[in-house]
C-alpha cells in the first residue's frame, strides 16, 4: 500500500515538473523587425533619428500586443508590418520609391512556418497594405505568388483595401528617384548608388504555441524598370519561415536572391547543426559581399539575430523575457 502511494505521489510530482516546463516553453514569445538595410549616414539629424526609433518603437508595440496575447506568430508579423507600411519614413507602403516611369510598384510576401503556407504579391500598385494581400494569397487562393494585373484582379476579389497610386507619393521619394534619373541619363546605370538600392521593411516571430513566421514588404529600388522583381516576394531569397527559423532579409535583392539567402540560413542551421546567429553570419560573410544586405530572423526558441553587412538596418526586437531593442547602426 505504501508502495502504491509513493508511486503514485512520485508520478504526480513528475507530471505536475513536466507540465510546468511545457507551460514555461509555451509561453515563450519573440519578435523582431526591420526597416531597410543600406548606407544611412551617421549624421542623421537629430529629429530624422528620433522618428525612425519611434516608427519602429510604435511597430514592435503592435507584435508585442498580440503575441503577448497568446496571437499567432503570422498574425504579429502582418501586423507589424503593416504598422511599417503605413509610415512613410520606410521604403514600403507610404513611403514606397518611384520606377523609372514615376509610379510605385510594390512587392510583399509572407509565410507560415508551421505549415509552410506562403503568400506573396509583385507588382501591385493600387493595394494600401501589401503585406495583406499577400496574406490573402496564402489563405484564399490555392496559389503562392501573383503577379501585376493579376494580382489586381484578385485583390478586387479580397476586402483589401485599395487607393489611389498617387498614395504612395512623398518628397523624399521623389528627390530620391530625381537624383537616381540624373544618374542613369548620364549612363551610370548600373552603377546604382547605395542610396537607391536599399529600404525595405520586415518582421519574423515565435509565438507562444511555438510557431514561426515571417514576412517582409517593398517599394523596391528605386527607378527599376521593365518590372523588375525583387528577392522580397521570391520565397526563400527575401522571405522564409520553417519549423527551424524564419528570416526576413533587406538589402540589393539581385544578391540576395541569387544565394536564396533566407531559405539558406534555414537550412544551413538545419543541415550543419548550428545556431541563427552562425548561419546568418555563413551568409552574410562566405555568400553575400559586403554591403549588400542585412538579416532578421528567428529560431524555434526564440533566439533573434539581426545582423547586416551594410553600415545600417533600421531594426528593432522584442521577447517575453522583457528584453527591447531598436537600433540604427552597429551599436546605436
Ligand atoms: N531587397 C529589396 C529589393 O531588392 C530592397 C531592399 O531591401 O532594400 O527589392
């Protein structure tokens, strides 16, 4: 008899442990988020600094609410994002750069790391949130990616809401795209100044139930022409999420596409054994050169890693430890 209950009390003991510990792994939650990757100069005035680390403070604020809510991880980085779209300090939504013909073309993926469900759009022009679109991809279409007038057509068919290609227009934008102009009639094309390859925004998490996901959205390179695509909405170079990390990348997507840079860092941690922070560094180190890019990502625990190989990435990250950052350049 005695036996019968030590066993019994011994066996509730280890259950109740294990409980806890599942409890205490399920309540884990990370996020983190880019703003675009590139040369962006020390000597920001100010003011300018200030509105950047308040635009990503303000983004990192909406993850927080809904993962800290028990949200899912795809709902975060939607969300996240779209704060990120909204403001037209970054080059995505809002603030998306010119084409060659003066418009805005814009680009958006994301992806489901519990599934491996993936949406993404390219080319749209009349789509205020991207990020949702593509999202309705993944959810309402038995398709991954839809281009242009397609893409259109279909968005007509969601509740997304739409506005005027005119929407996108800001002064900064459009100095930026004269200047890249003035370049390209004086046949200096395809050496792109810096200033004009980079500006994206992004955003990956773990949510409370252990599930990843990633997203990312674009206005693209500036003046880029016969619709041009970058690696954003390619799934796997731009964007990735899978049972091992999601990643959201920024940065001269030609490159980045070419090294299917996300899917790589996935799947170098999942073939080689080694941590986010290794992989990212495999990247950006032995397949990427210097200045082109810059990462976000995170693993199945939680660990986040924002590394760059570019003088700055807007970047900000958030965990349920209580941790936050966000940051400009290497240490600020
Ligand atoms: N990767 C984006 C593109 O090539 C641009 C960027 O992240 O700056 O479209």
């Amino acid at each position: 008899m005695r036996l019968i209950l030590f066993v019994t009390s011994a066996l509730a003991l280890f259950l109740s442990e294990l409980n806890s510990t599942v409890h205490a792994q399920q309540s884990k939650w990370s996020l983190a988020l880019h703003g675009g990757a590139g040369v962006i100069s020390k000597d920001l005035p100010d003011s300018m600094k200030q509105l950047y680390y308040e635009g990503l403070e303000e983004a990192l604020s909406v993850g927080e609410e809904i993962l800290s809510e028990g949200g899912s991880a795809l709902e975060a980085v939607e969300m996240t994002v779209r704060s990120l779209e909204d403001n037209p300090l970054f080059n995505a939504g809002r603030g998306a750069v010119y084409t060659n013909e003066g418009t805005h073309e814009l680009d958006a993926a994301i992806m489901d790391g519990s599934t491996l469900a993936a949406g993404a759009i390219t080319g749209v022009t009349t789509v205020k949130n991207p990020i949702s679109l593509a999202r309705n991809v993944m959810t309402d279409s038995r398709h991954v990616l839809f281009s242009g007038a397609g893409a259109e057509t279909f968005a007509d068919q969601t509740g997304v809401e739409r506005v005027d290609n005119s929407y996108y227009d800001t002064k900064r934008r459009y100095e930026q795209w004269k200047r890249a102009q003035q370049q390209s009639n004086l046949g200096k094309e395809n050496v792109i100044p810096d200033e004009y390859k980079y500006g994206t925004v992004g955003a990956v998490a773990l949510d409370k139930d252990g599930k990843l996901a990633a997203a990312t959205s674009t206005g693209g390179m500036t003046n880029k022409r016969f619709g041009r695509v970058g690696d954003v909405p390619i799934i796997g170079s731009g964007t990735f999420a899978n049972h091992v990390a999601a990643i959201s990348a920024t940065g001269w997507g030609e490159q980045i596409m070419k090294n299917v840079s996300a899917n790589t860092i996935a799947n170098y941690m999942e073939f080689n054994g080694s941590t986010l922070e290794e992989a990212m560094d495999f990247v950006l180190t032995e397949r990427l050169n210097p200045g082109d890019a810059g990462f976000i990502g995170v693993d199945h625990e939680g660990n986040i890693s924002m590394q760059m190989n570019t003088v700055g990435m807007f970047r900000g990250s958030i965990d349920s430890h209580g941790n936050r950052t966000v940051m400009i350049w290497e240490n600020e």
